[in-house]
C-alpha cells in the first residue's frame, strides 16, 4: 500500500506582499505582462525582508513569483470556463490558468525593474498582473535557457488576446490632463481597458450599460459602444468618466 505520509498538508507563510496599481480584481489582466504600464512593488516581510535575501538577483530581468489567489473563494469545481472560449465551453480546471483552484495557488512571470533595500525590502516591478494584497510565497529567478519553449503547444490560448480599440471622453481626457501621472495612467487604462474586462457572456452586448474598473486611486467609467450604426462594425470600449476613490471606497 502507497504511504500517504509524504503528501500530508503543507503549511505555507507568506514571504511578502504586493501594492499594485490594481485595487480591486476586476479588470485585472489574466496574463503578466498585458498591460506593461501597470506597476506594483513586491514588499517582503520579516524575516524574509534581509537584503541579503535577495543579493544578486539583480542580475535577473523577470521573476517566477508564486502567490495566493486570496480574493478566489476557496470552493472549486473540476471544470471550468476559460474567457478566452467566450465563457461558454468548460474544460478541466488543471487545463486552465483559472483562479479557482485547489490551493489557489497562482504563478506569474513578472519583469523586475529594480530592488529597493534601503528600508526592508522592496522589489519594484512592471507589467504586474496582481491585485494589492496578493500574498506572495516565493520567488525564483527566471531562466530562458531552459524554461523558453518557443515550440510548445498552448491549447486553446495559442496566442496573446486581440485588443479592442479604446477612446476617451473630453471628461476623461480633461481628468487625465489635470493629473501628474495623466500620461502613464492614460497608457493603463488603454492597455487594461484593451483586454475587455467585461464578463464573456456580456461582450456580446451593446445595451449602454455602464462598468467601472478601479486603477491606482481612480474609477474608470466605460461602456462598450459602435462608432457607426454598422453590425460589423468593431466594438469600441469608451472610457466617459474618471472619478478619484475616497478612502471609504479604497
């Protein structure tokens, strides 16, 4: 008989957490680096925040950083429903990048753009694809040689996402202008927006219904609309407000 004693639960502490550009999870890209003008720091803490932790992985340009899905509920099915085949078809939950998982545990590949050790330590980082407060349970440096498989099959996500077309208000723009990070935040919301936040069974809609998705400190209003009255026409997602978060709505 098998002796299960090697695969008894595993207790996992977090070795750190993330302060992203992303509030809330909702319009959060399902992919890293989606969204390159998305920004976030992976603060460590003790003990894990010694400097010497983390000596020479300056030397690397991407990180493996395996986190929780704290926000996922902690129930999963067998089967799920991948955005990417409309929401509609299911398959295996272990043939998908699903949030809802067994362990939620979640895996990103993620660009390191410097590190920080002047109090702690900080490790600053685009192109994040995670909600602040994700806990991250490690970290492991990236290697090309031997984890980049050009040739590799990749089922039913062959290829990153086509990105719909995004346009902004005279409101939004105006928002935009009066903010000193108007420019890079423009560049998040276009690249956030791109990806279609929207619910699959909902994309097919064109109802004028109004969503928000929260970045930074702000919450984007955009419905889906056609610039021409054309049934082929492509979709355009149109960002009509900008409002800045209170502290009761962070």
């Amino acid at each position: 008989m098998h002796d299960r004693s090697d695969s008894a639960s595993f207790a996992l502490t977090p070795i750190g957490h993330i302060i992203s550009d992303y509030p809330d999870k909702f319009g959060v890209p399902r992919q890293p680096g989606l969204a390159p003008a998305a920004n976030a720091r992976l603060v460590l803490t003790a003990p894990f925040d010694d400097p010497l932790t983390v000596r020479g992985l300056e030397d690397f340009s991407h990180l493996w950083i395996s986190f929780i899905f704290h926000q996922s509920p902690t129930r999963w099915t067998p089967l799920v429903r991948p955005p990417r085949l409309g929401g509609n078809r299911k398959v295996g939950v272990f043939a998908s990048r699903s949030t809802h998982r067994p362990n939620r545990l979640g895996l990103s590949l993620i660009e390191l753009s410097h590190i920080d050790t002047q109090q702690g330590v900080s490790l600053h980082l685009a192109g994040c694809d995670l909600v602040s407060g994700t806990p991250v349970v490690d970290i492991k440096p990236y290697l090309p040689w031997a984890e980049a498989k050009p040739e590799a099959r990749a089922g039913f996500a062959p290829s990153a996402p086509s990105l719909l077309p995004v346009s902004f208000s005279q409101a939004a723009q105006a928002s935009l202008a009066a903010r000193a990070d108007g420019a890079s935040l423009y560049a998040l919301i276009e690249q956030v927006l791109g990806q279609d936040p929207r619910p699959a069974y909902q994309r097919e809609e064109q109802s004028g219904r109004i969503y928000g998705v929260r970045l930074r400190d702000i919450d984007v209003k955009f419905q889906a609309v056609k610039e021409t009255p054309l049934k082929n026409d492509a979709t355009t997602l149109k960002v009509v407000a900008i409002d800045t978060l209170t502290n009761e709505t962070r």
